[in-house]
C-alpha cells in the first residue's frame, strides 16, 4: 500500500493513543513509505494538540544515540521529540507507570542552556559554551506503538518515544566535568541494572546536542536560552517496573531518584 500518510489524522490517533493509554498498530505498517522527514510533520501536529491542552514545551529530548540502536533501527542520525511541563518531576519523585503503555526507563544527562544555539555549524564546544548547568536526569519512554514493534519513522512520529522525565535536584557547571569519562551507575532497589561512561552518547553528550541545534537549523529553528535538552541514554531502556530508581554519575555530577509504582 502506498496511500499517502494523512498527518493530522495519524497526528491525532497518536493523541489519542497518549490519552487513553491504547496502544495502536505500527503506522508504517499502513503506510510503509513513510518518510523521517514525513513523521516529523506528524510530530509537530502531534505536539499542537498536547499544547491545546495547555501543555508547555520545555526542551527537547535526544534519542538513538548509541551506535548499537542506530544499528538495530539502520538509522544513521539520532532522532527527537519535545518534553512538556506536564511530565517533567523532580528528583525524588513517585510516579504511577499505569499512566503509560509500555514504559522503560533511560539515564541521561540534561543539558540547561542559557543561551541560544542556531546551526547549521553548531560544535560540542559551543553547546558547552551556551549550557549554564548539566543535571542528572531520567527520561521515560513509552510507545504508543503496540509491542515497541517501531521503525524510525514510527519513533519519530510519536514524538521519539517521549513520556516524561525526572530531573535531579544538584547542578554541576560544565568546567567540573569530564564529559567523555563521566560514569554512571544505574539501580533498582539496590540492584544494578546497567553501567557506562559519557562517550556512550556519540562520543561525547555536548556533540547530541549540537546536532540537534544543527537539525533544527533545517526548519529556521533553534534551541533556546531556558530550554533543557535530554542528550540521550547512555545505557539500553530498561522496563520501568514498580521500584526506586537511581542514576549515579561520576565526576561531580551527583546522582537522580525516582519511585515507580
């Protein structure tokens, strides 16, 4: 079938996916030439819905930046989605996983700018540059795909798997990190479920960053001062079953806490 995709008609399916908690059957299924440049179109229509319902745009969050799952998707580029206000939790935080469909949990490092970075020719070091603090942070992902039996482009269009996120309550100043060698320790109750080192994100999380500002230059956008940026999981998603979470990463950068029920 190569009917061409409605966006606002998937944008809303997606929707009402989100809301009801009913997961759908994979959209490139449907409409197998589905294009990343298409679900991107599906994403904007899909965040103009949530941002009539009063949901804040805070940032945006970074995915498939490990070599592995741009392997396993034969991606060659992250991906990404924006966050809201409405899931976004502090440090310590209890949060219902029967507010998901299939959630999973990642590690992240948060990136708060404050200044903005316009591509096309934005490096690592200027993110650094424009980044007032860095923050620990979990983000939870969630498909509204049924069975996460997704392709890039149903990742896209579903906002890249986006749910909400948790971020820790201590900042650290770039200057106070070794961004590549930073290590992370993640846990459910005391049990540890994953390790790894910053370069796990691209080699280094300021170069995510840098190319989303590089990406976004492709629509006359930028990310903004005040914004905050998820640059990506440095571990494979692990499903989010009832527990306490807790992220520590190394080299000054504390640790982030979470309590699913």
């Amino acid at each position: 079938m190569n009917e061409k995709p409605n966006i606002q008609t998937i944008a809303q399916s997606l929707y009402d996916a989100f809301e009801n908690k009913q997961a759908i059957s994979p959209i490139t299924e449907t409409y197998p030439s589905l294009t990343a440049e298409d679900a991107y179109q599906i994403q904007r229509e899909l965040t103009k819905l949530h941002q009539q319902q009063g949901r804040q745009v805070i940032g945006n969050k970074i995915g498939l930046t490990s070599e592995g799952i741009q392997k396993q998707l034969h991606v060659y580029e992250p991906d990404f989605g924006v966050m809201y206000s409405d899931f976004a939790f502090e440090h310590g935080a209890e949060i219902d996983s029967k507010r998901m469909i299939y959630p999973r949990i990642e590690a992240e490092i948060a990136f708060l700018l404050d200044k903005d970075l316009r591509g096309p020719n934005v490096t690592a070091a200027d993110v650094l540059a424009a980044t007032k603090a860095v923050v620990p942070s979990f983000e939870i992902i969630d498909s509204r795909i049924k069975d996460w039996k997704i392709k890039i482009s149903d990742t896209i269009a579903d906002n890249g798997s986006h749910w909400g996120m948790v971020i820790g309550s201590q900042i650290s100043t770039v200057e106070r990190l070794d961004f590549r060698h930073v290590g992370l320790v993640l846990e459910r109750d005391g049990k540890i479920l994953g390790t790894a080192a910053g370069a796990a994100v691209l080699g280094h999380p300021a170069r995510s960053v840098a190319w989303l500002a590089n990406k976004l230059s492709g629509w006359g956008e930028a990310l903004k001062a005040g914004s905050i940026v998820l640059s990506g999981s440095l571990t494979p998603a692990f499903d989010l079953l009832p527990g306490h979470y807790k992220a520590s990463f190394g080299e000054g950068l504390s640790s982030v806490e979470v309590n699913i029920k």
